[in-house]
C-alpha cells in the first residue's frame, strides 16, 4: 500500500520535473536535481502520512463493526442465563422452521419450567432463582448438540430448538434434561423437577407451535412434579 501510494505520487512528479528539465540549462541541472530529490523525499513522507491515515481509518471501522457486533450479540442473550431471550430465540426458531419446511426435515421444540419442592423455582429468592437457572443454562449447553437452540426468557421459562430432530428422538433429548437437573440435585442438595412439554413441527406458524408446546408443558404441570408431555 505505501509503494502504491508512493508511486501515484511520484509519477505525476517524475512527469513534471521531465517536462521542465527538458527546458532548462545544463548548467542548472545541479539545482534540478536537487529539487527532484526533495520532490522525491517529500512524496515518500506525504504517502506514509496518507497511508497511516487509512490504516487508522479502517482500523477503527472494524473496530466500531466489532463493538456493534457484540452489542447485538448482547441485546439478544438473557442477561441472568446468556442463552438466547424470547425475541432472538423466535428469530432463529424461524429460520430453522423455514428451513424444515423447505428441505421436508423434521424439528421440534421443547419447553420446560422448573420448580422446587413444588413450587415454581422463581418463588425461592431472585439470588437463588438466578444462580441456580444461571448455572443450569451453563451445563445444558454444553450438553445439547451445538446445532440445538437454547433459550431463556426473564422467568425461567426455557425453550429448546432441536433442528433435524422428530418426536421421538425430542423426547430422548428431553429425558437427558431430566437426568441432567436430577444430577444437580445430587451435586447441589436441591430438589428441582421440571415441567416439560414436547411438539413437533408440522407446518403451523411458529406462534401456534409455541403456544402448543406451553400448553403440554402446563398439562404436565398438572399432572404432577417431574413430567413430560408431548403431542
């Protein structure tokens, strides 16, 4: 970048001081070349100036990209948990339904709800609900299959994407859920359960396939601490 910089400086330089040297004196050619060489220094300090000032332009260019980036990445993550909130989870939940819709694969969705000693986990403390959902989000995502889509409302209320995924194997992923809050337990002497309901995607928009999922998540709260239920 510098060289071409220099150049296009050079050049038009060169050119003048050719045109003008053919007009002058031998006898002033000491003085002409003289003048060439600061023509030539000059040109190499104006190009290194014009080259850092780009080089400093671009650089805080990416910079502001970067500070952008991770201030979108911020304002879509659940700040308790840093899984996905309601509006980006619903966001990447649309495209993956697209997606499945286009290329006939399956997917489906899982919602659950936690609570302890039969009540629901957010009545126990905001310090304790936090910790505790903060910590769970943490072991389910390295749990869940990096193409699953984890997310976390405000309430505690979570929602999982598994892309490429029917019923069946949805209801694998929910049990594996299960085990791993059951063995939270064990590591932390608490005594959650969750609530979870199951829906495959069969085409409806995503409001309907959300709505449908909460409402077996609500039937298995009524059927008692620790169930499942899916269509």
């Amino acid at each position: 970048p510098l060289l071409d910089h220099l150049l296009g400086l050079l050049i038009p330089i060169v050119a003048a001081f050719i045109i003008i040297g053919q007009r002058i004196p031998n006898f002033h050619m000491g003085r002409y070349l003289l003048m060439a060489t600061f023509a030539a220094i000059f040109a190499f300090v104006l190009a290194w100036v014009q080259l850092r000032q780009k080089m400093s332009a671009i650089e805080t260019l990416h910079l502001a990209s970067a500070q952008r980036r991770q201030l979108d990445e911020l304002t879509q993550r659940d700040p308790v948990t840093e899984l996905y909130n309601d509006l980006a989870f619903k966001s990447r939940l649309s495209i993956e339904l697209a997606r499945a819709l286009r290329y006939n694969r399956p997917i489906s969705l899982i919602a659950f709800d936690l609570y302890e000693n039969n009540h629901p986990l957010r009545a126990s403390g905001r310090n304790h609900f936090e910790l505790t959902i903060a910590s769970l989000a943490a072991i389910l995502n390295k749990k869940m299959r990096t193409t699953d889509i984890l997310g976390c409302n405000g309430e505690g209320r979570f929602l999982v994407a598994l892309p490429d995924t029917d019923l069946k194997h949805a209801q694998i992923a929910a049990n594996r859920i299960q085990v791993t809050i059951q063995n939270y337990n064990t590591e932390n002497s608490t005594g959650l359960t969750l609530c979870c309901g199951i829906s495959e995607y069969h085409g409806e928009t995503i409001e309907a396939l959300v709505l449908v999922t909460e409402a077996r998540m609500r039937e298995a709260l009524r059927l008692g601490s620790d169930q499942i239920v899916a269509e």
